[in-house]
C-alpha cells in the first residue's frame, strides 16, 4: 500500500502511550495491517527498557523507531511532536497527563488524536487551545475511541442521510444500545475517577459534566432528556436504563452539531440509554443497570489491564439510532465485532490518525470531535479497516 500525501517529517503517525495496554494494541494493529506500506511511524513512550520489551513482545521489526518522553518532560515532548503529523495518545487520564503534549501539538501544527472522555478537561483545552490551534493547523480531535465515535459519527451518519433525501434533517436522536459484549478499560475508569474527584472540590467542573451544552462553543439548546431512571420504552417494547456513557458521548454530539453550523437543528434533542428487553425480567435488568457503580468504585479495571486476546476478538456492539420528527421516523445502526473498550477501539483511533494524515479534508486547524473533524472520510474507513457496519433502516 502506497499513500500519495508526501511529508518532510520523519514519521506520518507516532503512537504514544505504546506500552500501556491499548497503546500495544494500536502499536500491533499498525504492524499487522500496514507492515508491508509506506507508511511512516514510530511507538513512544516514557521507558526506553519498557519499549523495547513491547517490541519483543509484539515481534514488531527491530528498525523501528523508538522515542523516549516522559509526559511532563516539554522538551522531550517538543522534540516528539516536530518529528510526526500526527500524534496517538493512549497516556490517561488526559487531565493528570495529557496538558503538555496537547498543547505542544496545537502550538506547533501537529494533528493530535486520544481516548479522552474527561469533558471538564476537553472545555478547559477547547478554551485554551481553539485560536492557537486555528493559527497553527493542528487539528485537534478528542475522543476517537469507543467514546464516542461509534455515537457521534452514527448520529451524523443518520442526520447525512435523512438530509440527502429530504433536503432537512430532524430535531431528536435516540441512541439505544441493543448490546455490548465486553469491557470497559481501566483508562475509562481511572479517567472517571479522576473526574469526579476533580468536581469535588471545583464547582466550575460540576458545572461542566451537568451541562449537556458544556462543549458546545457556548451555544445553548433546549432542556434535554435527563436519561438517569429506567422506564419502560412502549415504541420499542422493552424497558431501557440509563448509560453511563452518555455524560461524554451527548455532550460530543452536540458540540459536534455546533461546529457543523447546526447541521441537526438549534432545537436538537439527544439522549443514550440500554435495552433491557421486555417483562419483569427487563425491568429487573434496567433497574440493576442504573443502581451499578463499579466503574467508580475500587473493583473497577485498573490501567494497564484488559482482557485477553479471545476474549476482545469475541466482543461486539450493536447500536440504534432512532431520528423523529415532523411525524417522520428513521433508523440507523451501527456495529463492531470486536470488544468496543480494547479490541474496536485500538482500530478505530488507529484510523482516526490515518485519515488525518492521508485523507483529503477540508478541515482546517482547531479542537474537534471526530464527526465535524473527519465525518464520512472516516466513515468509509472503519467500515474498509476497523470492523464497524453503518446502515439504514435495520
């Protein structure tokens, strides 16, 4: 495989964070699925003796680069980031970790892709690093994992379509989960715990994770779905509870209609929950579902852990996206056949930093969510690349 966009850098893309778990999975990605191209890219890391195990480890080739940066080390990140087009990021949480290095790329006109669903953390940067990054190029794009890409690209996917054969959109998404077989990671975790420990003692933060509009470019919309108690769906026959991915993914999604010019409408209303199914044994599940806090609590995954190979390669998800309005009603999936924590999203922030660096966008510099930042260009490619299936009307 060759790829035509041409560069005086060193490297096209640099994975940093390659020896933490999903970073070795996005480091083994790329060697199996671009071994034999010219793509031009580098692992990274704090540890130069822990990188040159991952190497061992994952038999990737013996040439290739290595680079050594702590992530509070500015001149050795300084160096990292004028070497590549674009930086992955795998070091979470991004509020303890992730300051310098985004910063840096917004400075120096670096694309810059992570994992982040830390939102009190995504306004703080989008407030500081918007003009500078506008200035410079850089292309900033957060959260190009399982949060919240299969979310805020299924909605824009719906919106596009609807749009193409009406000429308009519609004023209410529903996204319901109808499965998820697998895990959520220890950096999700550890990333809400972060979080919540932050808004403790910083008003201003609360502020931001109650504020459906918090990333919206100070844009605010109608009252939406509050999504936080289960009840029973009679549209769909099946009781539904709260998600708790949501606080991230709704607040991508509409900051994602801000920077789209309002593409779904100043009147939009989102809202994520999980199906249950019908009967005493749905709400039974629905009401288990809500009350679960294992994700803040001290079973949660740690960093650095995960399932095992089988294990990601027989998870999956199955999302549906339900538009309605002006008595119309459409569907749209999407699905991934791989553990949507690990497996999916190693692929998909893998792609993510692919089409930055070779697609033709017409996006120019600033701080994005995946949707406005690389929409149906990356679309095609999780679809080429990564295991994922977008489709109307099922």
């Amino acid at each position: 495989m060759a790829y035509a966009l041409t560069s005086d850098k060193p490297f096209d893309i640099i994975i940093y964070g390659a020896t933490g778990f999903t970073g070795q999975l996005v480091a083994e990605y790329f060697h199996s699925y671009y071994a034999n191209s010219s793509v031009k890219w580098a692992i990274a890391g704090r540890s130069a003796e822990k990188l040159a195990q991952i190497k061992q480890t994952l038999a990737l080739p013996d040439d290739l680069p290595m680079l050594v940066a702590d992530s509070h080390d500015e001149d050795a990140l300084r160096e990292l980031v004028t070497q590549t087009r674009v930086v992955i990021t795998t070091v979470g949480p991004y509020q303890l970790y992730g300051d310098t290095l985004v910063s840096l790329c917004a400075e120096l006109g670096t694309d810059y892709v992570d994992l982040c669903g830390e939102p009190s953390w995504m306004r703080q940067k989008i407030d500081a690093l918007s003009d500078m990054a506008h200035d410079s190029g850089a292309r900033i794009v957060f959260s190009c994992g399982f949060d919240s890409i299969p979310f805020d690209l299924g909605v824009f996917y719906l919106q596009e379509h609807i749009q193409h054969y009406t000429a308009k959109t519609l004023p209410k998404v529903q996204c319901r989960v109808r499965a998820m077989n697998g895990k959520f990671s220890g950096g999700t975790a550890a990333s809400l715990q972060a979080t919540m420990k932050a808004a403790a003692s910083d008003p201003t933060i609360l502020g931001y994770l109650k504020d459906p509009f918090s990333l919206a470019n100070g844009f605010t919309g109608p009252e939406q779905p509050a999504g936080d108690q289960p009840y029973f769906d009679d549209d769909l026959q099946s009781w539904v509870a709260p998600f708790i991915m949501a606080t991230i993914n709704t607040k991508n999604i509409h900051r994602s209609n801000a920077l789209l010019d309002h593409l779904y409408g100043e009147d939009f209303v989102y809202d994520e929950m999980i199906l249950t199914g019908p009967g005493e044994q749905g709400e039974k599940m629905a009401n288990f579902v809500a009350s679960d806090n294992s994700l803040a609590g001290k079973d949660a995954p740690k960093p650095g852990e995960g399932p095992n190979k089988e294990e990601r390669d027989n998870g999956s998800y199955d999302l549906m996206f339900i538009a309605q309005g002006n008595n119309e009603r459409y569907v749209a999936s999407v699905s991934g056949t791989e553990d949507p924590g690990y497996g999916s999203t190693s692929k998909m922030l893998a792609q993510s930093a692919m089409c930055l660096a070779f697609d033709d966008l017409a996006t120019l510099g600033g701080v994005y969510t995946p949707a406005p930042a690389m929409g149906e260009a990356l679309i095609e490619r999780l679809q080429k690349h990564a295991g994922l299936t977008f489709s109307i009307g099922s």
